[in-house]
C-alpha cells in the first residue's frame, strides 16, 4: 500500500507544478502577489502577459493607465502604443467589423522571450473567408484589450470556418516566426478557426521578428 502511495504521489507531482506555471516559470501574478492573481491571468497567462488586478486608473479609456499614458484624452476607440499614443493604422486597413455577432482576438508580438514578448501596435490583421475574401479587418493595439490579453479583437464575424492573417509591414524587415505552417496568407502563414455564433474564437497569435 505505501509503494501505491509513492507511486501516486510521483506521477502527481509534475502534474500540479505544470498547473501552476506560466512561460515565464512562475504564476501570473500581475505584479502584485498570488492573492491579487486574476482568474484569467491563471489560466490564460499566454506569453506572460496578464491583465492588471486591481485596474488602475485610466480616464481616457485607451487601456494605458495615466501614471503611464503620454497622451491622455484620446478620443474613444483610438488605436494605441504602450504609452497611449496613438497609432496610425497601415493603408488599407480599418478597424471594420463585419455583419455577424461573434469575434475573433489573438496577440500579434516580437517574439522575443527576453524582452517578455512585446506587443506590436499597429499591425494589420484581417478575416478572410474560405474564397481568400477579407470580411472584417482590425488594427493591433499596444495594449491588452481583454482578460486574455489580447491586443486585437475583430468583431462582427459571422459564425463560420475563417482563415485569420497578419499583414506585415510594408517595406520592412519583419518576418513571421509564429505560426510556421498554415494556410497562405500572401507570403506569411495563418491561422484556421471555426466561430460560432455569438462566441470568440480567441488565443491567434502571431509571433514576428525584425
């Protein structure tokens, strides 16, 4: 019975310590101690990035919080950077949500685990039907717009099966390192998911490096 006993306790253990980890090795506590960890931060801590708990506080609504923000009063809506400026959108691309109830949100970041995987603002991502169509785009922004963290949320989407793609930079030397297959999206690979109606298709990140 004790050598059960052992045995369970083995196999259990590197269970619960996996639980417990985020990719930074350590629970996402927002800074601030396990008892003031979020629920979502717990278990949605993606590329170590959590939404604050308590809030701060943030007057314009950006997502910044003013001890941060450098250019407070910014009108509602407005696309920003991590210090609350905003962002001037690629040509082209709009924040337009298309006709259905459902949504689609990820991350687009430097994948660059040293520097706590950054947000990358002002990024095109774009929705696009199984004909190749583009039915609702948005712009990243430099700060997390949800509990999961995500810095770009595309809504409106009907329910269906989607491609969703990052537009690169025009004249640049970025190049995607995340996905690294999947469907073509015009030289960068994206990402297939199914949305419901009245749900969120969330967690497509797209990882990027100069």
């Amino acid at each position: 019975m004790r050598a059960l006993i052992v045995v369970l306790a083995l196999v259990a253990t590197p269970f619960l310590a996996a639980v417990s980890q985020s990719p930074q090795g350590s629970n996402c506590d927002n800074g601030l101690g396990d008892e003031h960890r979020s629920d979502s931060g717990q278990v949605h801590a993606h590329r170590g990035l959590c939404a604050p708990q308590p809030p701060l506080p943030d007057a314009d609504q950006d997502g910044v919080p003013d001890n941060l923000d450098q250019c407070p009063d910014t009108p509602p809506g407005t696309t920003v950077d991590a210090s609350g400026c905003p962002v001037t959108p690629p040509t082209g691309c709009v924040n337009s949500p298309g006709t259905g109830d459902a949504a689609v949100a990820g991350q687009v970041f430097i994948d660059d685990q040293a520097q706590n995987f950054p947000y990358l603002a002002g990024w095109c991502v774009e929705v696009r039907d199984l004909s190749g169509t583009v039915i609702a785009t948005t712009v990243s922004s430099g700060v997390a717009l949800d509990l999961d963290g995500s810095n770009y949320v595309i809504t409106g989407v009907p329910a269906g099966t989607y491609t969703v793609c990052e537009v690169l930079p025009p004249n640049s030397t970025w190049h995607e390192t995340t996905p690294t297959s999947g469907p073509d999206c015009g030289g960068v690979f994206g990402i297939t998911t199914m949305v419901v109606a009245g749900g969120t298709s969330g967690f497509i990140f797209f990882g990027n490096l100069p």
